[in-house]
C-alpha cells in the first residue's frame, strides 16, 4: 500500500489557499523525509509558479514526483517537461460530465484518454489515470475506461469519488470488482462531502487498492480529500500495517500545513484536532496516567504530540495527586477531596478547563490557605 499525497495540487485548489513555490518545496521535503511515497507537486500548465514548484521539488525529493494535467497534449508535455517521473490525466468517465462539462460523447472520450496516455508513456512517464466523479459511472463504463488505458499503457486507475458520495461497503466491493475483471492496479481518490473520505479509503485498500491520495489536514475542495494523518494513522492501529511512514513526523507537517495555507485544523480532528489528546474527566485521566491506550488509540507521542491534562469540572482526583506529586508534594486524602470541590466549583465559574500551570497555581493558593508549607 503506497500514499500519493496531493496536498499540493488538490489542497491546492482549495479555494484562498496559494502556496509560494518556496512553500511547496517545503511541504514537499517534509512529506518526503516522512516517507511520503509519491507527492503530486502541481498543475504545471497552470501557471509558471506551478510548473517551477513541480520543477524545482523534482529535484529536491526521493519520493516520485507527480504533476496534474488534462487529457490535452498541451498539458502532458507541460508535465513531461518539469522532470516529474510520473503524470496524473484526468478524464470524467460519469454521462452527467460527458454531456454538461466537455459535451463530448463516450467514444472521444475514449479516445481522448487513448491518445493522452500513450503520449506520457512515450514521454517516459509512469501514468495514473483519474476516472473523474468515477463513482457516478456506470460499471459498464469504468470498467470499459480502465481496460482502455490499462491497454494504452496506464500504470494505474485513478478512482475517483468526485463528490463523496460513495460508501465504504460499496467502494470495496467496486475496487474488487474492477481489479478482477480488468486487473489493473487501483488507487482510491476519496473526497469527504459526506465525512467518508477515510472510511471509504480504508475499504478501497481492503478491496485491493494499491494505492491511496491522501492530504494533510484534509485539505482540498468543499470538504476536503482523505486526511493523510486519519488514514496512515488507521492502517498501523486498525490493520496492523506499517507503510513505510513515519508517524511521529504527522503532527509538524499537520501544523506546517496550517500555517502556509491559513485554514485552521478543526478542534476535534483526528490524531491533529487541538482536542484529540486532552483529558480532564476523572475515570478517563485515571486509566490514562496507568496506560496511555486506556483513552487513546495510539500515543501521542508516536504521532509527534504530548497528553495534555486539564482539570475541569468532572475531574478528579488522580489528576491532583498527579499534579502533587509533579511538584514533590503529598497531601492527605480529605485535603485532596476539599481540593478537588473547589476547582470544580472554579472551572464552572469560569466555564473552561484550568491548563496545568492554572492547576499548579491553584494548588498552591490552597496550601498556603490551609497553611500547609510548600
Ligand atoms: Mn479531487
């Protein structure tokens, strides 16, 4: 299973998001020291800013480097010339694409592709061809679109969920079909409309894709594509798969990723949300001060992250004794109970969690109260 992240092109396209070539360098060299099999640097027709960064980050990366195109020799020769090793062609395969976007028939459409595929292959590029909004096509159709590049010489199908609208049942039984009938090597584009980007990529990697694209942040357009973190995070604590990725570099690209785009990571994002490591509830900080997988699916140190504690108000009072004995402290139990109500009635009062230094300050405004000696 490999990762061909797309932050760079279809992040991208997220709308008020414009990496300078400098940034995407950046990302790109972060992406690759992690481990980042394939990295899609940009649409080099696009503009000179994109064709320089493909260019440049060619250069830079040991992962293969992918640039965007359409199925317009124009575009494939813009790609050819940046040094990327490998292309991606986008053609929708859907009737509702055909007729309204190009108003083209099915069999340009055919030929199109035919054409664009066997001049990146001449061109000495490894081919991944999208099935753009493939998951509105009939079977028929993708099916007939992947024996016809795979018979051009594509090296992979690009399948496609345009608006995220498939479901992880149905994509693990689509991926299996197409591999069966037309043996082709699959890689799973999954867009998050309806929150099933991950879900509906780990099931196109059950079914027998090979391939997965992924961006950090899940960035890219409307809802995002399948977050990079969610999915390589996934495949170590669900499937037991190590895919050569490492894990604890997520959280610097994730925070790297933010700053340059200027779209914040929402609060409960998976293994990157502000929340996702934070404890404050009694029983939950208990297990976790015993074993961080009592409340977590991984360690937040193994995705680059630290357990934060908060105390709030149903926390209690393994959190404080925690806390005393950081600070080379040990009260008797009926003091930490006394303890305890107070900064639960404090944290209602204030309406948010106390961080640790509050804790801290708190403790000892209550010991020198009680005239205890710190
Ligand atoms: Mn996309």
């Amino acid at each position: 299973m490999r990762l061909d992240d797309t932050t760079l092109r279809d992040g991208h396209q997220t709308p008020g998001v414009t990496f300078t070539v400098e940034e995407k360098i950046e990302i790109a060299r972060m992406l690759d020291e992690a481990g980042v099999h394939q990295i899609e640097a940009g649409i080099p027709v696009s503009s000179p800013e994109d064709e320089e960064a493909v260019k440049r980050i060619s250069k830079e990366v040991s992962a293969s480097v992918m640039g965007w195109s359409r199925a317009h020799p124009r575009d494939v020769e813009a790609v050819a010339r940046t040094g990327a090793d490998a292309i991606a062609i986008s053609m929708p395969t859907s009737p509702l694409h055909l007729k309204y976007k190009l108003g083209i028939g099915w069999r340009e459409a055919l030929s199109r592709i035919r054409e664009a595929v066997r001049l990146a292959k001449n061109l000495g590029l490894y081919v991944s061809v999208s099935a753009e909004d493939g998951s509105r096509t009939p079977y028929r159709l993708l099916r007939q679109y992947a024996e016809v590049i795979l018979e051009a010489g594509a090296d992979r199908l690009r399948l496609a969920d345009t608006i995220g609208i498939l479901t992880p049942d149905i994509t693990k039984k689509l991926v299996r079909r197409i591999i069966r009938d037309v043996g082709i090597e699959v890689e799973i584009h999954a867009h998050n409309d309806l929150g099933l980007a991950v879900a509906n990529t780990l099931a196109a990697l059950e079914g027998g894709a090979s391939w997965a694209s992924v961006t950090v942040n899940g960035l890219g357009e409307r809802a995002g594509n399948a977050a990079l973190e969610a999915v390589v995070t996934a495949l170590k604590v669900i499937y037991g798969k190590d895919v050569g990725f490492k894990l604890d570099r997520l959280y610097r690209l994730s925070r790297l990723v933010e700053k340059v785009s200027g779209i914040p990571v929402g609060y409960f994002t998976p293994i990157v949300g502000e929340n996702v490591f934070r404890h404050s509830s009694g029983i939950h900080v208990d297990g976790l001060l015993k074993h961080p997988y009592t409340y977590q699916p991984i360690s937040p140190e193994e995705v680059g992250r630290k357990t934060e504690f908060v105390f709030d108000k149903y926390s209690g009072k393994a959190l404080i004794n925690w806390k005393l004995k950081a600070m080379g402290l040990k009260l008797p139990e009926t003091y930490v109970e006394e303890l305890r109500m107070l900064l639960v009635q404090k944290a209602y009062r204030l309406k948010r969690a106390l961080r640790e230094e509050e804790l801290e300050a708190e403790i000892k405004g209550f010991l020198a109260l009680k005239g205890l000696k710190i």
